[in-house]
C-alpha cells in the first residue's frame, strides 16, 4: 500500500511538472500541456506554452495578405498597425493610429488645435446645407451613408472658420476676383452673383402670415457663419421687405457682406391659391465678388432660449432654387474668387495677403497701376 502510494503521488508530480511555469497561474494544465485562459498565450502564434504573455485586442488589420479567398482586412492583433506589449496587453500604436487594437487613425497633428477630428462616415459634403434644396433645410450639410470596411476608423480633420488645410494649421486669406482676368465679352455689363429664394405658402397670405419672423445665415468664403436678427416677413409692401432683408444682411458683423442689393416680388399661381414670393439676393461689394455660399434659410420656430427667436414661417418650402417656368433663378457672377484675388500670397500665419507689387486691398483686389 505504501508503495502503491508513493507511485501514484510521484505520477502526480510528474504530470504536474509537465505543464512549464505551472502555467504560469492564467491557465489549467491538462495532460501536460496549458490550456491558457482567455488573453493569454504566448509568442507571436499565441501556442499555448507556459500562459505567460497578454494577447493584446485584435481589430480589422488596416493592411494584411489576403487568405485562400482572396479576402483582406482579417482580424489582427493591433490591427497590423502595432506591436503588442506582452506584459500590459496594451497595444502601443505607431505613429498615425490610435484607440484600443490602433483601430483607427488619429488626425494629422490632432487638428492643430483648431478643429475637430471626424469620421470619414461623418464627413460632409457641400458648403453649406443650402446647397442640397431637395432634402429641405436642415442644420448640417449633406451626408452619405457609408459601407466599407474603414468606417468607424478612418478620420480627418473639419477645421473651424478661418483655418484649413489638412491639420488646419493654416490661417485663411479673404478670397477676391482677380481683376487682371478678362471676360469673354468686355462690352456686356459686368454681372453680379444673385440668389434666389422662394416662399412657398400653401394658401394666399394671411394678417398672422405679415408679422411672422424669419432669419438668414451666411457663411462666408473662409468658413465663418453669420445669422442674422429676425426679420419680419409682410406681403404689403415688397419694397419694405426687401430693404428689412438688406439691411439685416448689412449688420453681420465684420462687413462680411459689404454692399447688396434685394428685391422681392409675388408670383401668381393661377392654379391654385397658393402664395409664392421671390426674393432676389445680389452681391455686389467688394468682400463678396464671385459667386458665393448659398444662404441658409432659418424658417422653423426658435423660441425662448434660442437664436435667433424667431417665430418661423408657416410655408411648404422655402429654398434657393435654379430654374422655375423657365426663369432663370440663378445669375453666376462674371467676377471669379480666387485667394488673394489670384494676385497675392497668403502668409498662412496671420491670414493676410501680401499682395504683388501694383495690388492692393483685403484681397488684393485692388490694382494701384497700369502696366
């Protein structure tokens, strides 16, 4: 019996020496070898071994080989933008990536400061919402939906106004038409930019219709955004309404926009007894030559704790619009709008044109000589 005892206990032993390190205590031994538990392993084919080594997160690898089907962007360990620290199971990321398993990419010099650092599904196209009629007026502009096997990884910068490039470290320059270009037809008038908006009301205007207020937003060629104070919208007289849009757009601050011109007039609908009024917007100013950012209608309700407060307007559709019964509802400028008017450069550390020898002006729009 004694025997027998000291035989089964030195099996014992045996068989418990036969898992390395005792599996280093993050895994059970099972006839010799370690069945590790969950995030450990070791080596770089994280066999099972001795349990010692963290197994960092594995994420879609940004680049790999395909497998027998041809297939790309398999799981991998840091996503294959990484080398894992066995001893924390942390990923350290290089340079250019980022988060738990470098799943996704970190902006160029984090936006320098002066932006956000957004998703490529997030990223808008078009410079102002007004730019996409068809979908109404909303807060943001237009979005995709986006499918492929980067989404939730790839990033890039949305500079604040005033700034661009890449990692938005650059200060923009005013933009201004280049007076030294020359139209196809110098004998015509020079044409300005006009926008049009259309108020479409479902039925003829009514008292309540004549003291609703409305605002408009405009957003400029470096990316500022200006909303007016809230305008009072009357059918009664369409001179006054028109100059009460003027002068709103006259008060956004920093002259944004520095000379304009308005008029609105009604459109009858034989048809039907609906109300549309055409409002005809043309830039004329110096800081606004060439064709600008649609403007943005701001029709809904604001009310206390908003701005602007405005009370909204009761119509079906109000939005810019190019072509209606073969009116042209949209004049492009014969001016251009280049930065520095094309006849500077822009000292992207104080956003001022040095404008070229004989120019002068914000934009170097300005021409001191003749040559």
């Amino acid at each position: 019996m004694i025997l027998a005892s000291t035989i089964v206990f030195a099996f014992l032993a045996t068989a418990q020496a036969g898992c390395d390190n005792s599996c280093s205590g993050h895994g059970v031994c099972e006839c010799g070898f370690c069945v590790c538990y969950d995030n450990w392993g070791m080596g770089l084919s994280h066999d099972t071994g001795d349990c010692s080594d963290r197994i960092c997160p594995f994420e879609f690898a940004w680049v790999d080989s395909p497998d027998v089907n041809g297939i790309h962007h398999k799981y991998a360990e840091c996503a294959n933008k990484g080398i894992c620290n066995r001893g924390t199971g942390e990923c350290e990321c290089f340079e250019g990536y980022e988060g738990k398993g470098c799943q996704r990419t970190s902006c160029p010099n984090d936006c320098s400061g002066h932006g956000t650092c957004e998703y490529i599904q997030d990223l808008g196209f078009g410079a102002t919402p007004a730019d996409f009629p068809q979908v109404g007026f909303t807060q943001d502009n237009e979005k995709f939906t986006y499918y492929n096997w980067d989404v939730q990884k790839t990033r890039g910068c949305v500079c604040d106004p005033e700034w661009g490039d890449v990692d938005c470290s650059k200060r923009l320059c005013m933009y201004g038409t280049d007076t030294q270009d020359h139209r196809d037809n110098m004998l015509a008038p020079q044409k300005y930019q006009v926008q049009q908006i259309l108020f479409d009301f479902d039925d003829s205007l009514t008292a309540e219709g004549h003291s609703r207020t409305f605002a408009l937003t405009f957003k400029s060629k470096v990316n500022e955004t200006f909303t007016t104070h809230p305008i009072v919208f009357t059918s009664d007289n369409y001179e006054i309404f028109a100059n009460d849009v003027a002068n709103a757009l006259l008060r956004l601050p920093n002259r944004v926009i520095d000379m304009i011109d308005v008029k609105a007039e009604e459109l009858e609908d034989a048809d039907t007894d609906a109300t549309k009024v055409l409002l005809k917007v043309k830039f004329t100013g110096a800081n606004n030559q060439g064709d600008q950012n649609l403007l943005i209608v701001e029709d809904f309700s604001c009310g206390d704790g908003c701005f602007p407060k405005v009370t909204g307007l009761d119509v079906k559709n109000s939005t810019f619009v190019n072509n209606m019964n073969n009116i042209s509802m949209h004049i492009s400028a014969d001016f251009n709008s280049y930065e520095c008017g094309r006849r500077g450069k822009c000292d992207y550390e104080t956003g001022i044109c040095q404008c070229f020898e004989g120019f002068t002006g914000n934009s170097c729009n300005q021409c001191t000589s003749l040559i």
